[in-house]
C-alpha cells in the first residue's frame, strides 16, 4: 500500500511538475509572442517609411537626370550651331549630327522615348516622331515662343485617342552660350508608367502628380498615408495596399499552438534512456560528418539509431553524391563559360582592332553618303550607306539579331563588293516568312560570304554565284550558304573541319582567320550545345556548301514584338 500510495505521489509529483512547466513556458510562450507582435507592427511602419522615401527619392533622382540631359544638350557646340544657323543648307548639314546625338541621348536614358525642339518662331524639330498631341499640350501649358518664358515645367498628359498610355513631358529652355539668351524649348517625353516602373512596390500603390493637378495614375480623390514634394512643384503620393510583415492575430494563434503542443509532447517524452539512444548515434553521425570535412571519408555509415537517422543518413550520403556531381558538372559549365567568355573577349578585341571610333566613323560615312548626293554620285551615296549600315549592325552590344536583320547586313556586303568587282557576283537569297524575326547570333552569316567571295571566285571573272536560304527542319533552324566556286580538296577539306573543332584560343584565332567558320562553330556550340553549329561540303571545282544549324526560338520576347 505505502509503495502503491508512493508511486502515486510521485505520478502526482510529476504532473504536477510537468504542469507547472507548462504554465510557465505557455507564460514566456505568450509574452514572446506579445513582444514579436508589437516588434512586427513597428517594423512593419518602419519599412513603409523607408520603401516611400525610396521611391520619392527615386523621382526625384530622375527629374535631375532630365535637367542634367538639357544642360548637357545646351552646352553642345553642334546643338547651339543647329539652333542659330539661318542658312538652311548650312542647318540641313548640322541637323545630320544633331540627328545622331539625340538619337544617343534617347539609348542612353531609358525613361526617354521621344524629343522636341521648338524655335521662338513657333516651330518644332523631331526626329522621334512624337505624338502631335504631346507637342500640342506642351504648347498649350507653355509660351515656346515668348523668349522671356525662361520656367522649367513638369507635366503629366492623360491618354487620348492617338496614345494608349499617360505621358509625362520635361519642359526647358535652351540658352546662347555666346549671349545667355533663350534660343528654344525642348521638351522630353516618355511614359508615365515607365517613370514610376522602378519606384513601384507591391505593398505600395505610388500616385505622380503635377502643378496642374494632373494625376497618374488616374484617381479623383485618394486618402493618402504619405506624400512627398518633388522638383517644378510636383509631388508624389503612397497608398499602402498590404502589410510588408504579416502581423495577423491568426498567425499568432496558431503558432502558439503549435509550439504548446510541441512543449507538452517534449516534457512528456523526455527521458535518460531515450537522450542516450537518440545522441549517442547523433554524436557518432557527427563525428564522421567532421571525416567528411576533413576529406577523410566520403559517406557517413551508422549501425544503430533507428528509422530516423537511417535515412537520414542515406539523404546525408546523397546530397554528398549529389554536391560532387554538381561540383564536376560546374566544373564543366565554368569550362564553357570561360571559352565562351574567351571567344566573346577575342572577338571584341578583333572588332575593336578594326574601328576608329564607332559613332566618328559612320558619321563620316553619313557625311559621304550626302555629298555624294549633293554632287549627283548616287554610286558612292549607296556604298557609303551600306557600309555605315553594316558597321553599325556589327558594333552594336547586343550579341543577337533578328534574322531578317541579318540578311540585310549580308546582301549590302555583297552590293559593297558587286560595285567593287564591277557587279562580278550574283546573289540570291531565300528567308521563309516564317523566320524572319527568330534571334540568331549576330554576324554569322557575312563572314562566310566573305570567305567564298575572297577564296572561291579567284580565278573566275563573271558567273559567280552565291545563294542564302533559310528554312525549318523540325524544330531546328538551318542557314544554307552555297557558292559554285572552285571548292576545295579533300585534305583542305579535312583539314578545316578538324580545325573547326578545336576549342576557341588567340592560336586558333591566328590560324582560322578569327571570326571565319572556327569562330561562327564555336560560337553556335558555346551557345546552343554540342549538336548544334556549322558543317561544310565540298569538292574540287564543285564549289562548297555550308550548312550553320541551331534551334528555333519561336515564342522569344523580341520575336512576339516583332
């Protein structure tokens, strides 16, 4: 009796223990939670002043840059000799630079689509072709005219019939350097919704608002919870649409919960025996992991411990299985990129060995092109254009092109060597419809063009021909490039596609002629993979016949905004 009323005591003893345990950690649990709460709801306002502070900085940073464009295109010699030259020849010549320097201007600053210029005579010079609505506000919330309306203005234009999209327009004079008077306006445009693009947040809704009460986007009347002055009396507007912390009391609900009945579970389950079996194969698990560190070993093995920690020593043993097949399959990637990066280092240091200056250079052929029309030489005018045409296809960033793009560069290279050779060449070109906006790497089709033309029509002074088709096969793309020329014999043969094969290197770039066949294989394969890339076929006095080979890419962003 004594030692069942003992047990009981104790049983008793324990609940009682256990129950006061849980009190207290439910106790801690709830102000925990109360101090979590109350640190999210601070947080959660502190992020919303931060995130709106951001923005209008963001705003305000981008009516700078505007301000810094118009003094940049005030302080330009061409722009100032544009604006003051009376002689319309004399300007005509000028405009030509002016032409290329807002066109720089425009691919310089993203939120800029488009450029006006208003003379005190009322007129307006673009090149941008700008919605006539938009001249037309501009004129009728600013005096262009009036040489003494000397007010930097920010406005913001609703949508109309002829735009689909709320505008915002940058409004400035131009000054002499020479005098300091006001030779003109300019005005800079572009979309509204691309101003506030890099501002926007997903719990903050942000309202653009200009001095004429002009507000984007629309609304009549908005509560805001904050606001903020920006430059030219424009102001901008948070609307908070969600909570960065999820500070719900359900969330909280249920967290304490769980964490109770994980704490009544633990204090039950707690015990001397169970401790030792459960750390002891932890432990033994450990200690191998530290042999795994160390190089060791390469697997864990454990011979007790239970279900649990089997598999979890089998997962332990596949993720290291796992971490070394990625480390050699990065291996292999980080050798593609490096070629990649070589090839793609060796042609700009090819490119860059073969151009003066970019925008110097195909100015000087513009320049050419109208003198040649100026004195009646429409010959020269073509050649000039051409060439500025493929020189500035070929020195542009982007390392893709649409196909049809592609095909225009290579038939003005043939027009460029027709007028050289006295029209020696004849060319034709097929391009299913289908193709023309799927993206291929730039320049890969006139460099093979170049190699027929220099090394197949040598001893042929007329008949040469040379035919470009492009079609589908399956859901690859083939490039068909073939010449009657005198092809090549078959170690030549051998010999090229051997060397066509070899990684991309300054040796091979030497022997291969650079950016020849090598240069345009090895940059389908680095791109595409190995099944992709050029093929050649050729026979002595049969001409040569290649094939470039990569997949289609119907559904790309560029090809569905062709």
């Amino acid at each position: 009796m004594k030692r069942r009323k003992m047990r009981h005591s104790v049983f008793w003893q324990l609940i009682i223990l256990l129950s006061g345990a849980l009190i207290v950690l439910m106790l801690i649990l709830s102000i925990t939670l109360l101090k979590v709460h109350a640190r999210q709801v601070r947080a959660d306002r502190e992020y919303f002043q931060i995130e709106t502070q951001t923005i209008a900085n963001s705003l305000e940073a981008k009516l700078q840059e505007f301000k810094v464009v118009v003094a940049q295109l005030s302080e330009n010699n061409l722009m100032q000799a544009f604006l003051t030259e009376q002689n319309t020849l004399e300007r005509w010549r000028y405009s030509q630079y002016v032409q290329d320097l807002l066109r720089i201007l425009l691919s310089n600053n993203s939120q800029i689509l488009s450029v006006d210029l208003f003379w005190l005579d009322g007129k307006r010079y673009t090149i941008t072709n700008t919605d006539w609505q938009l001249s037309l506000a501009v004129q009728a919330a600013c005096d262009v005219s009036d040489p003494e309306d000397v007010e930097v203005r920010f406005m913001l234009i609703r949508p109309s019939k002829s735009m689909q999209y709320s505008r915002f327009a940058y409004v400035a004079p131009v000054y002499s350097l020479d005098s300091g008077a006001k030779l003109a306006t300019v005005a800079l445009y572009g979309t509204c919704g691309r101003l506030t693009d890099a501002g926007m947040d997903e719990c903050v809704q942000t309202y653009l608002m200009d001095s004429w009460g002009n507000c984007y986007p629309e609304a009549d009347s908005v509560a805001w919870d904050a606001q903020a002055q920006l430059p030219y009396d424009a102001s901008v507007g948070f609307v908070r649409t969600s909570a960065y912390v999820d500070v719900s009391q359900n969330q909280y609900t249920a967290t304490a919960v769980v964490l109770a009945a994980v704490m009544v579970l633990t204090l039950i389950l707690t015990g001397g025996l169970l401790i030792h079996q459960l750390t002891h194969p932890v432990l033994t698990m450990f200690r191998q992991m530290e042999m795994v560190k160390r190089g060791a070993k390469n697997s864990v093995q454990i011979t007790s411990g239970g279900v649990e920690l089997a598999s979890l020593c089998d997962g332990i043993n596949e993720m290291l299985e796992t971490i070394e097949q990625r480390n050699r399959e990065n291996m292999q990637v980080q050798d593609q990129l490096y070629q990649a990066e070589l090839a793609r280092v060796e042609a700009q240091l090819y490119a860059l060995r073969n151009q003066i200056n970019p925008h110097f250079l195909y100015n000087t052929l513009q320049t050419v092109r109208g003198m040649a029309v100026y004195h009646g030489v429409p010959e020269i005018g073509r050649i000039a254009t051409n060439m500025a045409y493929i020189f500035r296809y070929a020195v542009r960033e982007e390392p893709m092109a649409q196909a049809r793009e592609e095909m225009v560069a290579a038939r003005k290279f043939v027009e460029i060597m027709n007028a050289r050779q006295n029209g020696k060449y004849v060319y034709s070109e097929f391009l299913d419809p289908a193709l023309e906006c799927s993206m291929v790497p730039r320049m890969i089709v006139q460099p093979v063009i170049e190699n027929s033309i220099k090394y197949a029509f040598e001893a042929m002074d007329e008949g040469a021909r040379i035919s470009v088709k492009w079609y589908r096969e399956g859901e690859d793309v083939l490039i068909v490039l073939e010449d009657n020329g005198c092809g090549m014999e078959e170690k030549v043969l051998e010999a090229l596609i051997r060397k066509m094969q070899e990684p991309f290197s300054k040796a091979t770039a030497r022997e291969s002629g650079g950016l020849g066949l090598h240069n345009i294989h090895q940059r389908l394969r680095l791109r595409y993979g190995e099944k992709y890339g050029a093929t050649v076929e050729s026979r002595a006095g049969a001409g040569t016949r290649v094939v470039l080979r990569m997949p289609g890419n119907s559904g790309s962003e560029e090809e569905r905004s062709c």
